[in-house]
C-alpha cells in the first residue's frame, strides 16, 4: 500500500466527517419522511379549500432548503455542517 493512502486512512479528520455524513443521511432520511407529509397534507388541503395552506408554507420552504444543505455537505459541495451544527434556514 502507498504510504500517501496509509496516511488518507489515518487522517481523523476525513474520519469525523464520515461520522458527520452518517449523521446527517439519518436526518436527511427524517426531513425527507417529514417533506413527504407536507406534500401530501398540502394537497388535501387543497383538494380540499383550493387553496394551499399558507401557514405551512414558510417551513416548508425552509425544510427544503435544510435538506439542500445537508445534501451540500454530503455530496461534499459545503464544508459547512448543517443545522443543528449551524442555523436553521430562514425565509
């Protein structure tokens, strides 16, 4: 084995953010079940009012964009963790 890999595979640092990245697939797997309520909430509210709630709305949006960070930093585009290792995405 090279020693440029043997070093790679001792780096703690890389290791931490595997731990990270199990982490966040855990919260990333819960946002998800929770947006796919939403989506499916949203719509019967709309079936029936015609109309989406708007109440839901912002944390909707602000879930969305949860889940585009924590997918930032798993597909290793963020070096930022997100939340709860950072703030909640605002409007």
């Amino acid at each position: 084995m090279k020693e440029e890999t043997k070093e790679n595979l001792k780096n703690t640092g890389t290791w931490m953010r595997f731990i990270y990245m199990v982490l966040f697939i855990i919260f990333y797997g819960i946002a998800e079940g929770l947006l796919m309520f939403i989506v499916l909430f949203q719509f019967i509210v709309t079936l029936i009012t015609s109309t989406p709630n708007e109440r839901v709305r912002p944390f909707s949006r602000q879930l969305s964009r949860y889940i585009y960070n924590v997918l930032l930093f798993l597909t290793y585009n963020s070096e930022e963790k997100p939340f709860p290792f950072s703030d909640w995405p605002t409007e």
